[in-house]
C-alpha cells in the first residue's frame, strides 16, 4: 500500500509526464487490439462481399441425375424426397436453406389456337416442392392435384391456353422415358397464371426457369427453332403420372447467415454431401468452394497486410514511450539516489523506479482495448459489409497482454542505464554525456529499410505488394522523424549560440 500511495502521488507531482507516458502506453495498447479486431472483421467483410456479388445459382449445391437413360440413381436415391432429406442432414449449417426437389421434362406443345396455330411451340414442365408459397397468382389458383399446371401470361398466349382448359405437351425430349415406342403426351390443367419472378431468393436457387422465353421462331442451319414457352409448373405427383424420373436438389446457400468462422464447416459439410450424391450415382455440383477460394485470397492479404500496418504504429508508440520514460527517469535520478541511500537494492530500486510506469500500463491497456474496439466496431459500420460482426475473441486478450508486457520492457530498457548507475552519479544534477554511435547506427539501418521498401513499392506497383513493401510508408515517416529531429538540432545549436552573443539565454 505504501508503494501504491507513493506511486499515486509521484504521479500527481509529475502529471504532465505521466499524461504523456499514458496517452502513449494507451495507443499502444489500442494499435494492438485494433490488429486482430480489424484483421477478422475486414476478412469477413471480403468474405459476406465476394458471397453477395455470387449468383444464387453459383452459390446453390445441386444435386442430379448424371445423363440421359440412366435412371435416377440408385436404391433410396430413385425418390428424390429421400435424397433431399439425407442432403439436408449433412448440410445441416444454418447458411444452407431448405432442399427443393424439382422433377424436369421437355417437349413440345402443338397449339390449337393463337399465333403458332398448327405449329410447335417448345416448352418444358416443372414439378418443384414448395412452389404455392414462393409465387403470386395474377388470376386462378395454384395446382394442388397430378394434372394441373401454373403458366406465365406472357406463355398462355403463346401455346394458345387458357385458364380452365387443358394443354398437351409432348415429351420427346424427356430425358428419361419409360416408354420409348411412342412420344408420350401430358395433357396439363391451367388453374392459375403468375408472371416471370426472380430467381434470387433462397426458394429458386437461380434456376433459370424464365430465361429461355423466345416468343419467335429463330433460323437454325437449315431449318428453324420453334419458339419457347415459360415451363408450365405442375402439381404434385405430375412427373410420376407422366413417367419423368429425372430430377435435381437444390440446396440454396444463404449469403447473410454466413461468419467468418463457418468457412471451415461449410468445405467439411460440402465434402460430405458429395460423398453421399457420389454414392447414389447423382452428379453434385456448386461453385461455392471457388466462391470460397476468392474470398481467401483477399483474406490472405488482409491477414498480412493489418497487422504489418498496425504493428508500425505500435512500434512507433513504444519508441516514443521508450524516449519519455528514460527522459522521466533522468529527472528522477536524485529520488533514485536517495532511495539508494536509505539502504534499497537494485531490485528493490527498480520496482520503486518503475512503479509508476507499470501503474499507467495497468490502466492504459483496458482504456487501449475500448478505445481499439469501439474504433473498429465504427470502421465496420462505415467501410465493411453489411452484418459484419466485431468479435472480441481469444487473440485480443493475447494482443492486449503482449502489449502490457511489451511496455513494460520498453519501460525496463529505457531506464536500465540510469537505475544501475552508482549513487554519486546518481545525486549529480548534470547527468553524463553519453555517445551517438549507437543511435547513428540504429538511423543508418532505418534509412536503408525505408529506400528498399519505397524501391519495392515502387516495383511492385499494381501487384501484390511484399511485407517489405506494406512497411514503407510507416518506415519513410519514421526517417523523416529522424532527419527532422537532426535538423531540429542542429537550428537550436545555432539559435542557442546567438542567443548568448545578444545576452538572451532564456
């Protein structure tokens, strides 16, 4: 306690030092925290970005048949439901949406009214699970029954429909027939119209049902390409009555429900479903594995780049601290005799020197982690991607330590040559001159870093730049302080001579 109170009044008498020591010990403090905050909220910015700016299709697992003739799998894996629930036990992750199985036949209508009258119109049906909840109806109602189809306005007219009446589509383009004798043909209900929607939600999963409308004929070689409808989508149990056994799973991945730290989970989930598709002869497919990798690779720069730019300022904090102790030592050399003096030893004369220092550390480094929080929780909200979190994990508490014990060397090393001097030395009130080799050495080996970063810099100029490189500008700012600190000398040696010519040496 009597080292506390002595510590809290050597502080108060010096408050101007100690202000400074403070401010200097908490930026410290908060550059370091900064680092890993920073570092993982911008890696899972790039993250969330490069998954927003991916189409839903790219970023859905799709799961299919593997070609024509080939059936739909193996065992379980012929009903598509069963594929779709054993999908969705092994992506089981939060980001990765309902399964949505969709049976798929193609063909051609032969229109008995409107503008292709005795013509063909190509055209393709649709059985998708969940489709009533994802569409709005402009007229009719949804298909609940085998038979009864949903078509876009824009497609009613083209193959001569409508509402209440029944369209035939020829199958003979279906990937998988049971019956290969004779084009099979699937009368279909209209109940119900929609119009084109889009594919961007988690329900489509970017499937481009709407994109192959052509409402003309379109020249092909020799002969020409009939125009083609919108699918119609159908009730439930329609692919069944008309023999389609070819049919996909998607499993949508939704963007805003990922986190930095379900990178690893979702490649292990990924790996297993394929597994699982392999086995039953379907074809998986997905492009968020490449999604994944081009995220990684802005991470990695990310990863060198931060902490490099934050550990400068850190460097330069504890410089700067390792100045204004040994300065605040100096001025404490007669206290340190005296304490001598009074019969304390070289251990015992160091915790009284350096007690007041290790009390600012203890308080700068809480004060450093929220200032160094609430800096980047402010940049996230600005800079970052929308829902990037700011997660105070176990790497900020190991920053925050490092710095603490880090600032205590700095205050150990910049006040070792004064604690260990002899009390005479000690008691004198002009403290020994000491040589400029070692800080001249020290500026040489600053100057030759900050000409080959800035050369590098220069090198690498729309690459991607070396750690060498990332330190430039922090190492030209430290040599200019130093040329400047030269120069600064050098003016107030000669200010100084002619003040004392004129007789003004205050």
């Amino acid at each position: 306690m009597i080292g506390l109170r002595l510590a809290l009044a050597g502080l108060l008498f010096r408050r101007s030092t100690a202000l400074i020591v403070l401010v200097l010990a908490t930026v410290a403090s908060a550059a370091a925290v900064v680092a890993p905050l920073y570092s993982r909220a911008a890696e899972e910015s790039i993250l969330r970005d490069t998954l927003a700016r991916t189409d839903p299709f790219s970023l859905a697992v799709q799961l299919s048949v593997p070609s024509a003739g080939t059936g739909a799998g193996r065992g379980a894996a012929r009903n598509g439901n069963v594929l779709a629930a054993a999908a969705k036990e092994v992506l089981a992750h939060p980001a990765f949406g309902e399964p949505r199985v969709s049976y798929v036949g193609s063909g051609r209508y032969a229109p008995t009214a409107g503008p292709f009258r005795g013509d063909a119109v190509a055209g393709s049906v649709v059985e998708r699970t969940g489709l009533c909840e994802n569409v709005t109806l402009t007229s009719g109602r949804c298909p609940t029954a085998a038979g009864e189809g949903l078509v876009t306005n824009r497609s009613l007219a083209l193959i001569g429909g409508q509402v209440g009446r029944d369209v035939v589509l020829g199958l003979e383009n279906t990937a998988t027939l049971a019956d290969q004798a004779a084009t099979p043909a699937l009368p279909v209900r209209i109940v119900g119209t929609i119009d084109p929607v889009p594919v961007s939600s988690p329900y489509w999963a970017g499937r481009p049902y709407f994109a192959s409308y052509y409402p003309q004929e379109s020249p092909l070689g020799l002969g020409e390409v009939p125009p083609t409808a919108d699918p119609v989508f159908v009730g439930p149990g329609t692919a069944s009555r008309a023999g389609i056994t070819r049919y996909t799973v998607d499993i949508p991945l939704v963007p805003n429900r990922v986190r930095l730290d379900d990178v690893p989970v979702l490649r292990r989930q990924l790996s297993s479903v394929y597994d699982v598709s392999r086995a039953a002869a379907l074809t998986p497919d997905s492009q968020l594995p490449a999604a994944l990798a081009v995220a990684d690779e802005g991470r990695q720069l990310v990863r060198v780049a931060s902490p490099l730019a934050v550990t400068q300022l850190v460097l330069l904090s504890w410089w700067a601290l390792f100045l204004v102790v040994g300065s605040a030592t100096e001025e404490r050399s007669p206290e340190l005799g005296l304490a001598k003096l009074r019969g304390l030893n070289g251990r015992q004369t160091s915790r009284f020197g350096l007690a007041e220092v290790l009390l600012l550390l203890l308080i700068a480094a809480p004060v450093g982690t929220v200032l160094g929080y609430l800096a980047v929780r402010a940049a996230a909200s600005r800079v970052f991607a929308s829902g990037t979190s700011v997660v105070l994990a176990w790497p900020v508490l190991v920053t925050v330590v490092g710095a603490l014990a880090g600032g205590l060397v700095i205050a150990v090393l910049s006040s070792r040559q004064v604690l260990r001097r002899p009390i005479a030395e000690l008691l004198r009130r002009v403290p020994p001159r000491s040589a400029g080799r070692r800080a001249g050495v020290v500026e040489g080996v600053v100057l030759v870093l900050t000409v080959v970063g800035v050369v590098q810099l220069a090198a690498e100029r729309g690459g991607r730049p070396s750690p060498v490189a990332l330190l430039a500008p922090g190492m030209v700012a430290v040599a200019g302080g130093l040329l400047a600190g030269r120069l600064l000398v050098r003016v107030a040696r000669a200010r100084a001579v002619g003040a004392l010519d004129r007789g003004r040496a205050a």
